[in-house]
C-alpha cells in the first residue's frame, strides 16, 4: 500500500500546483487525473490480488458450481 500512498501524494502534489500556476493550470490538473487514474488502477489490482479464490478450496457462501460457469 505503500505504492498507493506514494501515487496519492503525486496526485496531491499536482492539484496543489494547478492551485499555484495559473499558466498551466489546465496541464496540471490533467496529470493530477493521470495520477488518480494510477491510484484507481492500484487499488483495483490491489484488491483482485486479495480475493483470488484457490480452485478446489469454497469459501464460505462463496462458491459456484463449476456446471454454472459454463451454462449460457
């Protein structure tokens, strides 16, 4: 998560720089969205890397028949 903290802080960095720089407001702002997108990005990652399921082991209310799957 340390990642994450860092990609927040270049984000913060840059809205505080649109704040300050008038002149290039408007490239500031449109990295600070780069950096958000980032940070979206890493947490989604984040949180697919904690909930991979093992395959053959249910969890609790969790599992799916493998024939449901398959089934359109």
């Amino acid at each position: 998560m340390n990642r994450l903290v860092e990609i927040r802080r270049q984000e913060h960095f840059c809205r505080e720089r649109a704040l300050f720089d008038s002149e290039r407001k408007t490239f500031w702002l449109a990295e600070a969205e780069i950096w958000e997108q980032r940070a979206l990005d890493e947490i989604a990652f984040h949180f697919r890397e904690c909930n991979i399921e093992t395959p053959g082991i249910e969890t609790p209310g969790h599992s799916i028949p493998s024939q449901s799957l398959n089934a359109a």
